[in-house]
C-alpha cells in the first residue's frame, strides 16, 4: 500500500470513529501517510473472506487457534470468550485475540501442508520379532 499524495509505503491503520469501525468489518481500512498525514480508505482482505477471521494488527488471515489461558484478561476478549468467542494466533505478528469468526479453511490447509512432515513407515525389529532382546547398557552408557 502507498500513500495516493506523496507515494510513502509507511501507512498506519487509524480510526476516525464508529462509521470507520463498521467498515473495518467488511475489509475498509482508513489508513494515515506518516510523511504528509494524508488519510485513505484500503481494502485489506476480499469480501469474499469477510465471514473468517483476520488478525486485528497486521489483518493477516494466517492464524492458529491459541489456547485462552495464554490470553489477557480484558473485559472485552473474556465477554467474547464467554458468549462463544475463539482465541487465535496470527502467525505473522504473533498478536492473541479473540473473534467470533472461524479461520479460512483455505488458509489452514495451506498452513497445514507446510506443517505436516512427511512420514515414511518403517517397521521396528522389536515390534515384529517375538523374541526380541533388549540391550544391556553399561555404566558408561556403551551397548554390549
């Protein structure tokens, strides 16, 4: 994003009150230049994922459900957490917050996907052979 005056790549999220909070819903961000101080509107995310949840900070979609006992006690992410609300993790900024959205599926499996090792089967001689014996260790941790 750049500023529409000056052409600065510095823009900070800013609110100028309750029309520009109803617009954050639906991806509208206002954004401040810190060179001139010029403020534009910008759409962060597509309406299409409007219905899934964005990290307020930095509105990555990337993000990992978070257990509520690392979150802060405020009043309002504990009133969340009572009526329904989930705990997530952006990835990208490591903020916590709480959202009545679900996470992208689309998103979760591309996050998934980089997790997931590869695993390769191998069988344990120990668990086909009846007749295993373990190994005896010495004090000095050598194998017999």
């Amino acid at each position: 994003m750049q500023c529409g005056r000056c052409g600065n790549s510095s823009l900070v999220p800013t609110s100028l009150g309750l029309l520009d909070d109803l617009r954050s819903i639906f991806g509208l961000i206002r954004h401040r230049c810190v060179r001139c101080n010029h403020k534009q509107l910008e759409r962060v995310w597509p309406v299409s994922d409007v219905r899934y949840a964005h990290c307020p900070q930095c509105f990555s979609g990337y993000l990992q459900r978070w257990s509520p006992v690392f979150m802060s006690s405020s009043a309002i992410g504990s009133l969340k957490r009572f009526f329904g609300g989930r705990t997530h993790r952006c990835l990208e900024c490591s903020y916590a917050f709480t959202s009545w959205r679900r996470t992208n599926p689309a998103l979760r499996a591309v996050l998934d996907s980089r997790r997931a090792p590869e695993t390769v089967e191998t069988e344990s001689p120990a668990s086909t052979d009846a007749t295993a014996v373990p190994v005896a260790t010495r004090a000095g941790g050598r194998q017999d």
